[in-house]
C-alpha cells in the first residue's frame, strides 16, 4: 500500500472554505477503484492546518490517481488557497488497511 499523510497551510481567508473547494476532487478520488481511504482533518492546534491522510492499493493505483483530471485540476485549483507548499510524507508499506492497536483496548 502507498500510505501517505499531506500537510496543507491554508491562506486566513480560506480555512473555512476549504473543505467546499477540495470536494469535487476528494469525491473523484474516492471513487477511484485502487483507493483505499481520503481523509481530511482539521488541525486542533492550527485552524488554517488541514492534514490529509490517503491510501493507495498499490503503485499502480497511485499512478492512476496523479494522472487522473481530477487530480490535474487539483494541483491547479488549490494553490490559491494556500499560504505555503504542502509538507508530504509518502512511504510504500506492507499493509492492506488499518490494524487495530495494540497499545490500547476498548470493549
């Protein structure tokens, strides 16, 4: 799985538009067939930080998303709203999903 988690510093004036300019490409993402997860959060320390955490089935499901026109138009869209580049963390790790954790236990 490609596991990756992207920090974006959103501009004062779009923190809270955010989340309406990122769903048409949040919905086409999750729709594509070798995605495994695209979520978004909100920083509770930063209210212009949003983190995005996704997943990918493999390499090739990766290709197929920063190839799609969704994505493209993406790349184009956002900058504006954005008051620095993104901070990225992309790494291929052996895991199909979510392992519950072992640190904590809830019944």
């Amino acid at each position: 799985m490609i596991f990756i988690v992207v920090k974006f510093e959103t501009k004062p004036e779009w923190s809270d538009r955010w989340p309406e300019l990122v769903a048409s490409f949040t919905a086409a993402t999750r729709a594509e067939a070798g995605n495994l997860w695209f979520e978004w959060s909100r920083s509770l320390d930063n209210p212009a930080e949003y983190v995005l955490v996704e997943a990918f089935r493999d390499g090739d499901a990766g290709g197929v998303h920063v190839n799609s026109d969704h994505f493209k138009r993406a790349m184009q869209d956002l900058p504006q709203a954005l008051a620095s580049t993104p901070k990225i963390v992309s790494q291929t790790i052996e895991a199909s999903g979510w392992s519950q954790m072992g640190e904590m236990s809830v019944d």
